[in-house]
C-alpha cells in the first residue's frame, strides 16, 4: 500500500493547505516591492543630518521586513516532508527496499494519517475469545 502510494505522481504534493500558492506569490509579489522601494531608498539624497538619520531608520526597518517576507517564502516554498524522507521518481519498489527501516518507519507515520491514506485500525473481532483473521478486521479511518 505504501509502495502504490508512492509510485503516485501526486503524493509528493502538499495538501495541507491548497492556499500556499497563493500566499506565497502574494508574499513574492510583497517582496519584489520591498526591495524595489529599499533600493530607492539608499539611492535617495538627504540634504540633512535629519533627513540622513530618517532614511537610515527607513532602510533598517525596510530591511528586517524584506528579511520577515523572505523566510515566509522560504517557510511556504519548503518541500513536503514525504519528499524529503523519499524522493520521487525511478523504480520505487526498489528504493523502497534500500531504504533503511527508520526513514520507512517515519514514510508510514507520515502517510498512515486520517489525512492521508487513513489512520490503521483494527476492529473487534467477530467471535469473542477468538482473534479472527487479522486482514479482515483492519480498518482506515479517513479525516
């Protein structure tokens, strides 16, 4: 099931938030402002030591929020913790097996969400004092 799952082109995709696209270009659209109106800034003449001291200010200030929009970029642009753990791509059966059992562990957590592919649970069994058949009684339950 794992293995199905990641062999899907689309599992690598986030689908926390369908909304990261937008904000991000928004906050892209915010930067390329920022830094248009810092370069204009340090470009600018001051005939004062007032004028000096205000723009100095404004370039400060300038620069921590055009350092604020690029790591909410960089937070929105990060890629998903699934492609991270396991890269898309190629034979992934076999990857799959060379992957060490910690970083499988950490896929199957990942994936075995209500989110996801649904959280693992196993329902009573039919017959009580008696186990059943375990494959039978497995249940995904979906957020």
């Amino acid at each position: 099931m794992v293995v199905a799952h990641l062999n899907r082109p689309d599992a690598y995709e986030d689908s926390s938030d369908d909304g990261n696209d937008s904000q991000a270009a928004a906050l892209r659209d915010q930067l390329a402002k920022g830094r248009a109106d810092l370069r204009e800034m340090e470009e600018a003449k001051s005939e004062t030591l007032a004028e000096a001291r205000i723009l100095a200010r404004s370039v400060e200030r300038l620069e921590g929020k055009i350092k604020e929009l690029e790591d909410q970029v960089r937070e929105l642009s990060r890629p998903t913790a699934l492609s991270t753990l396991f890269r898309p791509g190629g034979n992934v059966t076999t990857r799959w097996l060379r992957t060490p059992v910690s970083a499988q562990r950490a896929i199957a957590a990942l994936l075995f969400t209500p989110t996801m592919l649904g959280q693992v649970r196993l329902t009573r069994s039919p017959a009580p004092g008696k186990r059943g058949d375990l494959i039978e009684r497995v249940e995904f339950r979906r957020a």
